[in-house]
C-alpha cells in the first residue's frame, strides 16, 4: 500500500467513532453498531459492551468477529468513493479494563455511567486482517502486520 493511502487509513481509524460489529449468531451474521478505540498501533481494537447484548453473547461463543468502519456520508452524489475498513480478528474479554478506561471517557465522556453498571466489560479484538477501500477501485487487502505499518503513516 502507497504512503498515501497508509494516511488515509490511519486519518479514518483515528477520526471516525463508531463501527459496525459483525458477529456469528446461531451460525448466521449478525452485525450491530458500536462504538471503537483503536491502539495506538492498530494491533487491537477495543469496544465497551454489555454482556445483555447479542453481539457480547455471541463473542463468548465464537471469537471470530468483523469490525467495519467508515467514513460519514457527506450526502455526496456517490457514495461509494467514502472510504472504509473492515478488519477481520478475534475477540478476547479483558478481566481487567481499568487502563483503557481513561482513553475510552477522554474519547466518549458520555459513556460514564456505562462504567457504573457490572454488565460492561471491555472486549479486544486482535486483527488478523483487513480490506481497505480508499474510494471507488482503490482496495487494499493488508495482514495484521501491514495495518499496524498503516498506523504508522
């Protein structure tokens, strides 16, 4: 991937807030929206998730998850030259979320009170790879190792 196209997913990554979250759900997709925090060198992804959620269950049964995320339609004449990303990975629960609780408020301060509330856990999703669509043509298929290279840019 050009340098260029590098900064250009890292600007979307970095500037966008919520995703799509695709689970397995009685063996058929089932994808919801969400809120993100990327680390710093996209080598995980977070979401803060109730465990009443279908997508939180579903993650607990099978690991295998997609987080796609794109750019905001700006209403113009074709949609699809808006860029996005959808990676595909792994969801671990962290026991403990405690570090990544700052980051998360300084990010989303109204999700406060979700922290008041026991159901909540933060979940990590390890990249195993990514399709980067740049605008219409211009795609991209990047390892693990070539995404954490476009955190870089």
């Amino acid at each position: 991937m050009d340098a260029e196209s590098s900064r250009l997913l890292a600007r979307l990554v970095r500037s966008e807030r919520i995703a799509h979250l695709a689970t397995l759900r009685s063996r058929a997709p089932m994808a919801s929206m969400t809120l993100y925090l990327a680390a710093e060198d996209f080598g995980a992804f977070y979401v803060h998730v109730s465990r009443l959620a279908w997508h939180t269950q579903d993650m607990q049964h099978d690991p295998r998850v997609a987080l796609s995320i794109a750019e905001t339609d700006d209403r113009r004449a074709d949609p699809f030259t808006l860029m996005r990303v959808t990676l595909r990975g792994e969801a671990t629960q962290l026991a403990d979320g405690g570090e990544l609780q700052a980051k998360w408020l300084a990010r989303f301060p109204a999700q406060a009170v979700n922290f008041e509330l026991p159901d909540f856990s933060f979940w990590r999703i390890a990249p195993r790879d990514a399709r980067f669509v740049a605008g219409f043509g211009r795609i991209h298929n990047l390892s693990a190792a070539q995404l954490m290279q476009a955190a870089q840019a």
